[in-house]
C-alpha cells in the first residue's frame, strides 16, 4: 500500500470561510481603513477566492507590495479574521 503525502500548503482561508457581512480592510505604513460588503465581493470575484487574492487585489499599485529588492512590506491585513477566529491560513485557526 503506497503511502500518501499531506498537501504541505497552507489552505488558505476563503470568502466563503468568513462568515461576517463586512470584510474590514486596514494597512497602517499606508494609513488606510476601509470596510468592503462581503456579499459584493463574492459575487465580483466568487466565494473561493481566498484573502491573500484579495490583499493582493486590494494592494495593485502600492509600492511597498514589491519592493526594489523584490520583498513584500505590504502592511494590508483583515481585522475582521481574527475578530472572528480565522487566519490567512485555516491551519493557523485554534
């Protein structure tokens, strides 16, 4: 019997993880808060698209997101998850 590995990603957590109706969006080297209807995004852009798309989205154009030396020093992060118990990754969730 052939023995079968672990995916060793991180599952990312989804759109559909959240439960909340408001997706709270904040970054502080940029000083911006803003609140997005979760119910919107999910029908622009589905119920599987994880929060790391969605930063990544939200972040187009800032220029701490790829630095000159190719590291990421975005600070955009979603208070909302850990308000409600999730991560970026549901293996973080306790």
């Amino acid at each position: 019997m052939s023995s079968i590995r672990k995916n060793t990603y991180e599952d990312p957590t989804t759109l559909r993880d959240f439960r909340g109706s408001v997706v709270s969006v904040e970054c502080i080297a940029c000083d911006r808060n803003t609140e997005l209807d979760r119910k919107t995004l999910v029908k622009q852009y589905g119920a599987s698209f994880t929060f790391q798309q969605l930063r990544r989205r939200l972040s187009l154009g800032c220029p701490r997101l790829i630095s000159e030396d190719g590291v990421d020093r975005c600070q955009t992060r979603f208070p909302c998850l850990t308000e409600n118990g999730l991560s970026f990754s549901k293996e973080d969730t306790p």
